[in-house]
C-alpha cells in the first residue's frame, strides 16, 4: 500500500514538472511571435530604392523641338544599267564588295557591234572612194567648162553629184562613230566609289538596254528625309541639329539640317527637310561605315534651347486632378503637385520643364510606380548630392528661350 502511494506521488510530480515546461516553451513562443508581429509593424510600408530609381529636379539646357523620323538614304548612289543589249559577261563583285570609280564591273558581248563597226568602216571607205571619183569628174568638168567645151548646167551637174558623195561619205563617218561607242557601251564601269547593295543580274544572262545590272551606294554620307508640317517648317533653318536614334544602335548620332524643299508637298502641303549624318567613325584598327541605307531614324530636331528646372517626362504622374511627381523628403515619399512647361530633350532622355519643386530634389522615376504618400524609403545606396544643394531655394523661373544653332 505504502508503495502505490509513493508510485502516486512520483507521477504527480513528473506531471506537474512536464506542464511547467510545456508552459515555459508556449511562453516563448507567443514572446517570439509578437516580436516577429511588432517588427513586421515597424516595418510595414518600408520601399527600398536604388540610387538610379531616382533622379534629381535639376536646371538642365533643355533643347526643344520637333519629332523627326524616317529611313535612311545614301546621299551618293548609281544604278548601273545595260546600254547595249546582249549577253552579260565578267561580272564578279556581290552585294558588300567595294568598288571604285571607274571600275569596271561586268562586259557585255561586243562581237555583234565589233563587226558593225567593221561594216560601218567599209561603208565610210567605199564612200570616201566615191568622193574621190565625184571630185576628179567635177574638177575635169570646171576645166571642160573655162574652155567652153560644156555647158554650166553639167558643170552644176557634178557639183550636186560630189556634194551627195561628200554627204555620203560623213553619213558613214558617223556610222562608224555609232559603231565604235556601241562597242565603248559594252564595258561596264561604276560611277562612284562606294558598295554594291543589289546585284540585280547573273553572269551569262542575256540583258536588254536599260536593264538594271548592280546597285552601288556610298555609305560615306547619308541623309533622312524628315516630313514637316506647314506651320512646322517655319521654325526650320539650315543648319540646325536634331539628335537621332538609329534603328539596331544604342549610339545617339547627330544630323544637321543641309537643305530645305523650296516647295510643298501636293495635296498634304507637307514640306520636306534634309538632314545629313556623317557616317565616318573612327575606330581602332581605321573608319568604319556603321550604318546602313533603310534603316528606321528618329528624334528631336532642335529648334529652340533653354535653360529650365525639368524633370524627366515618365516621371510625372497623372493618375490625380492635377499633375504631380512622387519626392522623396525626409526619408518618405511626398507627392508634389507641379505645373507643366516646355518638353525638350537633354542629352538623350525627354524631359519637361516643371514650376513647385525645389531645386534638386529627389523625383521618383516612373519605373517605379505609385507610392502611398507617407511611405518610408530606405536607399541601398545613396544617390551623389550635387556640389551646391539648395533643397529650401525656389524652383527657377522659366529662361528666356534661345535659337538652337
């Protein structure tokens, strides 16, 4: 009996030692649990940006202007064709090979008009004879004719008879002269220096006059055709800039305005601009031709440039009444109403000029997408301060615009 009561005694006190631990270990774990539920709190509504998710409202020399686009073509260019028809021989160069000019790129075959020029030289030979007989009947006739031996009318006779001969024999010179260029017209050669684009007709191939044989371009310099409206064209000059992106280039290229169409287009009074591209770069081992004729252009031709407190154009927000850009402030993000000016470009992102915000504040870019204001930002890595930050000064007035050059 005594030993139940010590068995009772033990299992109570295993039981009483078994629920204090598993109080101890709940304890801890609802401790854990609010710690995890206080700092995921602390936490709530943190956006950590990088230093490019943000960008500074600065002055910028903004250039404004118009949109300009269209294809690329060589300023220089020839189509070689066949004067002559007949078989096409000697033609070697394909499209990418560079030529000369003056090069001779195919022949076409010149056994038909070489023996027409030997038919023609017969003919002027037999009409220069005949000349010569003319000649020596009317000299015995002028003689004939001082001695009164013949009338004048047989004198006259053989004067129109040598000037028929004489006219014979030019008409065979001339002949002969078609002949030999026919043979000249068989050799093929190219007018410029530059590189074929098309070969348009193969080897052996019998071509009539006229027919397209090889396209040569000289990449050197190309142009874009820009297409302006009426009241558009009016702020063109000669010689203004535009910058342009190229079609398969990360590279911006600048153009110059070369010469403007003295009349408008029929039916949409459209007037077109030419803007001139120099394709020469330099490169380590020489001059490289990088772009190519067709390829798609556009950008901004300048017309006007000023310095303006701007922005970049996506990082404006319209999803409200009135315009506004997401700031960062005191390490939250404070949405600032502004007021829109001029669009431009600087450097090679669009901007626009904006009145409301200081100077170089932290603008959101619109990558980012819309931030609840009050939002706390935390920066991995923070973005370069400017030399001279004035983030109480005013935003700056709009600049007087200048011409572009």
């Amino acid at each position: 009996m005594k030993r139940w009561i010590k068995w009772a005694v033990a299992l109570a006190i295993l039981l009483l030692v078994v629920g204090g631990v598993l109080r101890a270990l709940s304890a801890r774990k609802a401790q854990q649990q609010a710690l995890a539920t206080a700092s995921a709190a602390k936490d709530q509504g943190l956006v950590e940006l990088a230093a490019t998710d943000v960008v500074r409202a600065q002055t910028r020399d903004v250039v404004q202007g118009l949109a300009v686009s269209g294809s690329l073509k060589a300023v220089n260019s020839a189509v070689i064709k066949a004067r002559v028809a007949g078989e096409l021989q000697d033609l070697t160069v394909r499209e990418g090979d560079f030529v000369k000019a003056g090069q001779v790129i195919a022949r076409i075959d010149a056994s038909e008009y070489q023996s027409r020029v030997r038919q023609a030289r017969s003919q002027a030979d037999s009409a220069k004879a005949q000349v010569e007989v003319v000649q020596r009947q009317y000299d015995n006739n002028k003689a004939l004719v001082d001695q009164g031996f013949i009338s004048k009318t047989a004198l006259d006779t053989s004067l129109a008879n040598l000037n028929a001969a004489q006219s014979t024999y030019k008409a065979a010179l001339a002949a002969t002269e078609v002949a030999t260029k026919s043979v000249d017209d068989t050799v093929l050669k190219t007018p410029i220096s530059g590189q074929v684009s098309q070969r348009l007709a193969q080897p052996g191939e019998r071509v009539g006059v006229d027919a397209r044989i090889v396209e040569v371009v000289d990449l050197s310099r190309l142009e874009l055709e820009a297409t302006l409206s009426a009241t558009d064209a009016m702020d063109v000059r000669v010689g203004q800039r535009a910058e342009l992106q190229i079609e398969g280039s990360r590279q911006a290229f600048s153009a110059k305005v070369v010469r403007i169409n003295p009349s408008a287009q029929a039916g949409s009074r459209s007037v077109l601009a030419y803007l001139n591209i120099d394709n020469m770069v330099n490169t380590g081992e020489g001059k490289a031709l990088p772009l190519r004729q067709g390829l798609f252009a556009q950008g901004t031709l300048g017309t006007a440039r000023a310095p303006l407190l701007s922005v970049p154009v996506s990082s404006v927000r319209t999803d409200k009444p009135a315009p506004y850009v997401q700031a960062v402030e005191n390490g939250q993000v404070v949405h600032r109403a502004v007021d829109l000016g001029a669009r431009g470009s600087a450097g090679n992102e669009a901007v626009v000029a904006v009145k409301g915000l200081p100077e170089n504040a932290l603008v959101i870019r619109g990558a980012i997408g819309a931030l609840r204001e009050g939002t706390k930002v935390r920066f991995t890595q923070m973005p370069n301060a400017p030399a001279n930050v004035a983030a109480d000064a005013p935003a700056s007035a709009a600049a007087p615009v200048k011409p572009a050059p």
